[in-house]
C-alpha cells in the first residue's frame, strides 16, 4: 500500500467485513457503552475494546501484507478478522441492552429481565454473529441442522431433563409464583422452607432459615404446590397454644394473654392479635394466640418470645401452665411445714422493705404487716412493668435483675437511669395514686417485690400519724433529684411546702 487509493482499499470490503463499517459500528458502540455502564462495571467492557482493536489489527495486518486479496492467507486473515469484529458487536450490544435498558428498568427485588431471559437473549446474540460467520467462510448454517434426524433426535432425548428445566423455567418467569427475595415452600418438608435467592435456566436456588443453600430444578418446582408467604401482602400469621387451668376465666386469661402478646418485638399492632379458646383437655383449657408478623426469617425467634411472654404473663397472674396429670406424688405436708415456709418468705420480703428509705419510718410490726400483704412478680426481658402516663398504686422494689427508666419526650424515648438489685420506683403512685411519670421496661430477667395502695391502708389506719413522716421522706427524695439536675439545693422552706402538699395529697388518697 503505496498512495492514498492502497489505504482507502484498506477499507473498501476487500481485508475488513462490511467494507469497515463493522469497525465504525463497533466503535460507537463501545462510545455508547462508556455512557451507559456504571462505573463500578466499566471493566466488563474491556473484552469487546480488545476483540474490536485486535480485529483492526489483524485486517491492518492484512491491508499491508502483499500479495492478492484472493490469495489463501488474506482469506484467512480476513475471516479471523471477521470472528474477531463479530463478537465485539455481539459482546457490546448484549451490554448495551443489558445496561441501557434492562437494568435502568428494574425496581427493588424485581428484574424487568430475569437471569434465564438474560442468558436466551445472549445466546441468541451470538448464535446470530456465529450464523454470519459460517456464512462469510460459505458455510450454509442451516445444512447443519437438517443434516441428520437421527442426530437431532439423540440430541433431543439426551437435552430432555435440560429442555424440561429451561422451559419450566421459563413458564416460572412468564406466571412469576415466585421471584428473587420471596420466602416459599415446595413440600411437605418443613425444612424445605427459604429464601429464594437465584432463579436461573436450569434449577432454583434457596436458602433455608439454617442457612443451608438447597438448589431445586425448575421441573420440580413447575410440578409442586408453591406456599408463597411473602404474597399478596408481606404478612405472616403465626400461632402460639397453652394451657390455663380450668379455675382461671377464659375471660380473663383472654386479656393476659391480649396484653402480653401486643408487647413482643416483631409482633404486628395490626392486624391485632386474636385469642381463641379451642377444647378442654385432662390438663386444662386449651388457648390459642393468633399474630401476625412482617421478618419471616425470624419467625421462629418470635415465636419463642410470644411463648416466653405467655409464661411470665400467666405466672405472674396466679395461673401456672397445669403440668400432665399422669402420676400422683403424695406429699407430706402439716401445718408446722407450711407455716415455716411461710414465715421465711414473709420474713424475706420484710427485710427487702426495710432497706427501702420510705418505709423507714414504720416499725417492725407495721413493716410485717406490709410485708404480709405484699406480692413477688417475674416480668420477662424487654417486657414493660410501668407506663408513662398510666394509672397506678403501687411501688416496686427490685429484687433481682435491672431496668431501664425512659421518659418519653418530643425526641422520642429518653434513657434516664438504670435501676438494680435494692432500687424502688412508684413511690409517688402508691401513695398519691398519681400517674407514671416514666416508663420502667425490664433489660433481662427481673423479680420484682410489688407493694399496693392494700398494703399500705392497715399501717396508716393503724398509725395515722406515720403519714407525716413519709411525706416528708417523699420530700426530700424529690428535692435531692432536683438538685442533681439543677446543681443547686432547694431551700428547706420549698422542701417543708411540698411536704405539706404531699402529706394533704396522702391523707386524701387513703382517707385519713
């Protein structure tokens, strides 16, 4: 190639396919794509700049060479250079599809193109560049096909289980049962619970809630009954049973079980849970708690608290879960055990109430007398004991276990102090019957001592003038928390008037 007519036979047809507008084409496809394809994906346009500059090259390499362009070597050249171009605008204008199109399109969990379509179209893509190609070489492609019906139908029996699984997956795409995130069962195996995670040409592939991958051909699962929890709504029902005695109300073990459910994390307000009695059995009477929940993945872990929340929530209420009532355990008890038992346990409580500041007034006699009256309580992790804002007359001690204090304000819920083993709260509301002014929830496991407005009502008609005294107790409790806010002591004036406030508040709340 010696003048400018040797360079422009360069790209006349005869050394580059297409007369060089392959090689244009190829070019603004790849100027496209660097528009198109994020950036975090650029790499992946590197096979098709190389194929296209390594197709310049090598029909360059043939432009030059001498010789006639009928000769064998410029026909080969010239057919590697073809390869080369065609699968450069195969590889671009699969991604320019894929990325200016498809991908934009797709919203959250869902793929306008699924990986199965991806995968046809692709093949497709380059059936057609290798179709041009036998062509080019004077290869007719369709001869290859209808060569042989024997070989067509070997092939077709042994393609039969793939075939089946393609168009299944397929049909799967088309009616979407199911898509990528969606929880499903395909059988009676609970274990064959997942996430789906992958829907490709041949099979499906799922996570199980043990974190186990399980792949499933997509024949299978065109034949199977599908239980799709994550459809129509992204709601779950989900069911806990116990057991009350047969002394217990179902009214009441209605609202128990109502109240505790409402409070476990994960469980939905709404749709509210419902309660159910279902059938008397030799042990008790049968409930049934229905719920529904959105993190299906965490269904079990729900569960397990709802269960937990039951238990507390009924022995916290005088009703234990009735135990099978198989065997007969016949045990010694007079009235000399019972009443030591007894004693021990008051004898425990008073020492409890002893310790708390309010009570130090009392003698030990009236001490005992509140401590006859006074109850113990378990409350579960997470579970509230008070309210903010709610009603109430009584105060707790804490016995074993520690709780948060909040106070809900326009922030949200403030963490004011946490509380221990010796700590009380709900002294005001026991005995001004005023409402929460925070919310007490219990961080693990709590035992609470509980002190009601009853337990109090014998001491103060009995000594009438102890109200006094524990007014000004409850004084100067709230004068030393406002000191530590505002750093400064409140005169002894302010603290003698709000006892007088207090003391005034007292004798009316308990009619003295």
């Amino acid at each position: 190639m010696n003048d400018a007519s040797d360079v422009y036979a360069l790209f006349d047809g005869s050394v580059t396919a297409f007369g060089g507008f392959g090689l244009g084409l190829g070019a603004l496809l790849l100027l496209l794509l660097r528009f198109v394809v994020p950036r975090s994906r650029r790499r992946e346009v590197r096979l098709p700049f190389v194929l296209l500059a390594l197709s310049f090259v090598v029909a360059l390499v043939n432009g030059v060479l001498p010789g006639s362009h009928e000769d064998r070597l410029h026909n080969t050249l010239k057919l590697i250079h073809e390869a080369l171009l065609l699968f450069s605008l195969a590889r671009s204008f699969y991604m320019l599809l894929l990325f200016g199109i498809f991908e934009r399109s797709q919203r959250p969990k869902r793929r306008l193109l699924s990986g199965i379509f991806r995968d046809i179209i692709q093949v497709a893509i380059y059936f057609l560049a290798v179709a041009i190609l036998l062509n080019e070489a004077g290869v007719e492609a369709g001869s290859l096909f209808t060569t042989s019906a024997l070989i067509t139908a070997v092939i077709g029996l042994s393609l039969q289980d793939t075939l089946g699984n393609l168009f299944a997956g397929l049909a799967i795409q088309m009616q979407q049962p199911f898509q990528v995130g969606d929880w499903i069962e395909f059988d009676e195996d609970k274990g064959h619970i997942g996430e789906v995670v992958e829907i490709n040409w041949r099979a499906t592939r799922i996570v199980t809630i043990d974190r186990i991958e399980v792949t499933v051909p997509n024949n299978t699962l065109a034949r199977a009954a599908i239980r799709n929890y994550s459809r129509p709504l992204n709601l779950v029902r989900r069911a806990a049973t116990v057991l009350a005695p047969y002394s217990a109300p179902p009214a009441r073990v209605h609202r128990l079980m109502a109240e505790a459910v409402v409070e476990v994390d994960g469980v939905l307000h709404e749709p509210p849970p419902d309660i159910q009695t279902i059938t008397f059995t030799d042990r008790g009477v049968e409930y049934r708690v229905r719920y529904f929940i959105e993190r299906f993945d965490e269904r079990e872990v729900i569960d397990s608290r709802v269960r937990d929340r039951l238990w507390y929530a009924l022995r916290r209420a005088g009703l234990p879960i009735p135990p099978p009532q198989r065997t007969v355990t016949l045990v010694e008890h007079n009235a000399a055990t019972a009443l030591a038992q007894h004693e021990a346990q008051i004898g425990d409580i008073e020492k409890a109430i002893e310790r708390v500041p309010l009570f130090a007034p009392l003698s030990h006699e009236l001490l005992h007398e509140v401590a006859m009256h006074s109850e113990r309580r378990l409350y579960a992790p997470g579970e509230i004991v008070i309210q903010q804002g709610d009603s109430g007359q009584e105060l707790f001690v804490v016995e074993r276990g520690r709780l948060d204090v909040l106070i809900d304000s326009h922030d949200g819920m403030q963490h004011v102090a946490t509380l221990g083993k010796d700590k009380f709260f709900g002294e005001m509301s026991l005995m001004t019957g005023e409402e929460r002014s925070a919310t007490v929830r219990a961080i693990g496991e709590c035992a609470l001592l509980v002190v009601s407005k009853e337990s109090l009502q014998p001491v103060f008609e009995a000594a009438p003038e102890l109200a006094q005294e524990i007014s000004e107790v409850l004084a100067a409790r709230e004068a030393e928390r406002q000191a530590r806010k505002s750093l400064s002591p409140a005169p002894k004036a302010v603290v003698d008037q709000r006892s007088g406030e207090l003391l005034g508040r007292i004798r009316e709340f308990f009619s003295i």
